[in-house]
C-alpha cells in the first residue's frame, strides 16, 4: 500500500464519500452481529429520554418502578440495590449523568413512531425493549465514530492506511468490547470527543480557515454531560486554544459558560445543588491509588496494554519518528489529556470498573489514540522517503509487523469480548469480580480468556457434612458453586451454562446417597420438561426429568469408589438448557436449565424416586 504524504490537507473525494459510506455499513453490521449486550449502568437510560419525550420532565415518579429503602451512597440515597435510581426529595431519579439520554431522545422517538417504545401501556418498564435499542443506538453511534477516524486519519493520510487506522480503531479497542456493547456513557463521551479531535486537527491541516467555536464548544459541554470525567479533556482544549487558536475564543468560552449555567440551572432545580450527586468528586479516593495505577495498565483482566496493547505501538510512532512529526502540539495535547485521565480514573471506586469487560475506564482515550495513530505513520512514511533505498528494509518491516501482529492480538481480544458471552458472566464466576476483585490480577483465569479456559479449581474444596443440607441462594453456597451457576436469590439459584458444576470435600467415605430438591425452568407449549444429566468425578450417577417449577426432591446413589475425600466435583449436564431471550420470554441471556433449593449427601439410603432414572 503505497502512501506519500506530502501535504496534510488531503482533499476529500467522491471515493472518500463511498468508502465512509461502506466503513459506515460493514461496522454497523458488525456491531449489531456482535451478541454481547452488558446494560448494567445504562439501565433507565432510555426510559428517561422516553420521559423525557412524553412528560417533558426528569422524575420518573409515574411509572411502575421498584421502590426500595434509600440506600447511602455518598452524595447520593440510591433505590436500595438498584443503583441506577436515586431518591431525591421523595422523587425518583435516574442517578446517571442525563446527557445519555437526552441525546439519545431523536432515537426514541423514533422508536416508538415504529410502534416499540420501552414503556407497555400500563406503565410498566419493558427492560426487554430498552436493551434491544440501546445496542442498535450504540452500534449506530459507534459505526458513526468509525467514519470520523477514517475521515481524520484522511487529514493526513491516504484513503488505504486511513481505513486501517478507522478499522483499528474501531475493532481494536473498547469501541467494539465495550462502547457498542449498549449505551455506556463512554459510548456518547466518545463519539463527542471523536468528533472535537476531527475538527482541532482538520484547523491544523489547514482544511479549515478557522475553528467553529460555537460548535467545539458544545461538543466539548455535552461530552462533560454524558461523563463529567471528560471534564479533563475539556480544560486540555481550552488551554490549546488559549496557546495556539485565539481567534474565536470569546465565542467558545461564552457557548461553554451558557452551557454550563443551563446544567446548573437543571441541577439546582431538581436536585438543589448546582451539580447532580454523580458529579460530586468525593466519588474520588486515593485509598488503592498505587493499584489502580497499576492496574488500569497490566492488569490481566483491566489493564489497557493487555487488551489494546497496540496502544504501545502508536506510542512509538510519534516518538521514535519525532523529528519528522507534524502537529505537534496536538500530539501534546493527546499525551496531557491521556494522562490525566488515567491518574482521575485510577482514583474511581471501584478502580476496576466493576462488572464490565476490560479496561472500560480508558474508553474515552481511543480517539486520541487514533489521532496519534495517523499522526505517527504520517512521521513514519516521511521518514521512509527521506532514507529512501538506504534504509534498512529488514527493520522498516520488522517494525510493522510488530505494530500489525499488536493489533491483530486487540482485534482478537476486543472481539472476543463482543462476541462470547462467558467473557460478560466472567464477573460473576467463580465468584463475583465485586465481592473478590483479587480476580482481576489473576493470570490463571484472565477475562479475555473467558470461555476458552475453564475456571481453575480452588486449592481447598468446600466440606458437605453427611446428612447437613447446602441450601443454594446465600453466600453460603458460593463456595461449593464453581461454574455455570448465575444470580443466586432468596429462593435458590439456576444454572446459566449446559454444564454447571458443584465441588466439594466430604468428611467420611462410604456408600452415599445425593438428595437434590430442584425446579425447572419450562414454558409450554415449546418447553415441557428438561434432561439433568449427573457425573461425580466424571463417573456417571444418573438422570433426572424436570417438568415444572416447583420443586420437587430426587436422589440417586452415588457410584462406588467415585467419592473422594478432599476433592469432588459434581456435574450438572443440561442438554436442554434454554435461553429465554431467544423465545421471546423476558431479555434473560442465561441458559436456564434447573434452579437447586437444596443439595444433600447422606449415609441413609432415601426411599426410592419414581422419576428418578439411575
């Protein structure tokens, strides 16, 4: 691929015009092909734009929401566990910055002019129909992205090496693992911050006589809105303008501050502070500062140079091709922006993101990646003609096979997060990356290897005692649960996988019996009944037939000789198992086989189960 950058100011063409196009269409179906959906923080998000559109307020007071004893969360009294809704006054609220939404309004509308809005007719939240948009809005925007690196890589470099900046961009980092995954505040944050970049380094090149203020400037303010973290990136702009781009200034700063007093004004009105509970920066701490710095780089399974380790890469251009950089001053303001970022999200709690995939807290740093990506092979090429026949062929080529095989590896990783769902229950098994965040530094079972290893096993299983019942459903039980178990409740647990198993040690040998009480999930007329295949360290104990949900207590004998004292590992199989998503049921994305009560290993032989089949 041929590229000879010899001015900055590529003029756009009609090929332009087709390629953006394509780009657009290819990474859009990619993206929606992607089955991964993680709504978790973005819950609420579309309700709100929903009310905002039919109420033409913020409250979300009139419809049938749960309502739980305010839980203290710093500035903040929450919905009890469900975090995304705060009390305020007596009103309920959607506790996440409001920016998601209101951008997100045209769409809703949209939607629900095709007849699907995420509110059922009696006022009821349908969860099932706000994911289904948030991932299709999140493709759209991200897809749109896509177009803005191409078309700012095109500032400085041909069409080719622009779509493979575009591309890598895209499918490299946590665009596709997490940004388009559903409506993240990243995912906003970072189309804004994409477009900002375009519009400073299209006034470098020279392609614009003059920044338009007005317009940077409320990029600039609604990217604060969406995420206040992109507050730093805001203050790394308005002091490049200061330096380099005076002129319109004045009209910049006066669209900021109009902005800013129309936030206040919303803040001081419903919350009567002049900055909603999300913003207040108490939600930083220094406690695990060292670790979170750390972390938030090499950490196996939130470490930015793990999964986007091109990153590295794009470092280098710019360096080591430095006498041959153009736009410097850009490439400064990249490197003060990302690192002030990085030292504000390392000071998150928690530092690693919660239940998420990867190194989520960085999202916002990609378009200034991509921006020193093109900047980088810009410096490069200049500097390869400059050398001409008398450089080194072997290193020139070594040096982009090293950049090609570092982006290959992110493709691979971010895509894998897009595509396998074991990488999203990685946060819940073994046990919950919330109540043991050790897991995100252990190397033996990283999250981007989710699905392809199994979980290891645990140097010391749990004790069952003869004839003592393991009730499913409390923290006890997490323990003897290893894999393919997923949200445990008052009522017991249900496996989420074909296979889940169940590990523990006992205290005595001899021959034994299983007593397992269990319901099963079924929905007539297409599910009437499940198979549950039994193995005790992969010799077979029989199977069961569920056919309903109520439980029902079934034993079998355990295999002679198959018991053992300090390690057991008892399989459930589920051949049957059945994600309700796919049948229309509820947006639930397990494969819902049984749901365990109770587990019991006793010496005294039960009476016989007729629907037990040994």
């Amino acid at each position: 691929m041929h590229l000879s950058p010899t001015a900055d100011a590529t003029q756009f063409g009609r090929r332009d015009l087709f390629i953006a196009v394509a780009l657009y269409a290819v990474v859009l179906a990619v993206l929606w092909a992607s089955p991964v959906t993680t709504v978790g923080d973005s819950r609420y998000t579309l309700l709100l734009s929903q009310n905002l559109l039919t109420k033409g307020g913020f409250a979300l007071d009139s419809y049938r929401l749960p309502r739980n004893l305010p839980l203290d969360y710093g500035a903040a009294k929450l919905d009890g566990k469900v975090y995304q809704l705060e009390y305020v006054d007596g009103h309920l609220y959607y506790y996440f910055p409001p920016g998601s939404s209101i951008l997100s309004a045209p769409f809703v509308l949209a939607q629900d002019a095709l007849g699907y809005p995420v509110v059922d007719p009696d006022g009821s939240y349908n969860v099932k129909q706000e994911e289904k948009d948030q991932r299709f809005i999140a493709a759209a925007l991200m897809a749109a992205l896509a177009v803005t690196f191409y078309l700012t890589a095109r500032l400085v470099l041909p069409a080719g090496w622009s779509v493979v900046v575009a591309a890598g961009g895209t499918f490299g980092t946590q665009i596709w693992s997490t940004a388009s995954r559903a409506l993240w505040n990243h995912t906003w944050g970072t189309a804004l911050i994409g477009c900002a970049l375009y519009l400073l380094l299209s006034r470098e090149t020279g392609r614009r006589a003059r920044l338009p203020p007005v317009l940077l400037a409320t990029l600039l303010s609604w990217a604060y809105f969406v995420r206040p973290t992109n507050s730093l990136f805001i203050i790394g702009v308005t002091i490049y303008l200061l330096w380099f781009h005076r002129e319109g200034f004045l009209a910049y700063a006066l669209t900021g501050a109009a902005w800013f007093a129309a936030f206040a004004g919303y803040s001081w009105w419903h919350f009567g502070r002049f900055l909603p509970s999300y913003f207040a920066a108490a939600r930083l701490e220094t406690t695990s500062l060292p670790e979170a710095l750390a972390g938030n780089l090499v950490s196996p399974s939130r470490g930015l140079l793990v999964f986007v380790p091109v990153a590295l890469f794009v470092v280098y251009l710019p360096l080591r091709y430095w006498k041959y950089r153009r736009h410097a001053r850009l490439l400064g303001l990249a490197a003060g922006v990302g690192a002030s970022h990085y030292a504000a999200v390392s000071g998150f709690v928690p530092w690693y993101g919660g239940g998420c995939y990867g190194p989520r807290y960085t999202t916002e740093l990609v378009p200034s990646l991509v921006l020193c990506a093109a900047l980088g092979l810009a410096a490069a090429w200049r500097w390869r003609e400059d050398y001409g026949v008398r450089h080194n062929l072997l290193a020139w080529r070594g040096s982009l096979a090293a950049g090609g095989a570092l982006l290959i590896w992110s493709v691979l990783v971010n895509g894998h997060g897009a595509t396998d769902k074991a990488t999203k229950h990685w946060n819940e098994i073994p046990k919950p990356v919330d109540i043991e965040p050790a897991r995100v530094w252990e190397w033996d079972y990283p999250q981007f290897l989710a699905g392809i290893v199994a979980p290891p096993l645990p140097h010391e299983f749990p004790l069952v005692r003869t004839g003592r019942r393991v009730f499913f459903g409390n923290e006890k039980a997490r323990p003897f649960q290893h894999e393919g178990w997923r949200d445990s409740d008052a009522d017991g647990c249900w496996t989420s996988e074909h296979r889940s198993t169940f590990i523990f040690a006992v205290d005595s040998l001899g021959p034994r019996w299983l007593r397992l009480n269990f319901g099963t999930w079924v929905h007539p007329p297409q599910v009437l009944s499940q198979r549950v295949v039994i193995r005790l360290n992969d010799q077979p104990v029989g199977e069961l037939t569920g056919r309903s949900l109520e439980p029902r207590t079934a034993a079998l004998a355990l295999p002679a000789g198959a018991l053992q004292f300090d390690r057991n590992i008892l399989s459930f199989e589920l051949p049957d198992a059945v994600v309700p998503n796919s049948l229309g049921v509820s947006p639930d994305e397990r494969h819902l086989g049984i749901s365990p009560r109770w587990l019991e290993i006793t010496d005294v032989e039960p009476m016989p189960e007729p629907t037990a089949t040994p």
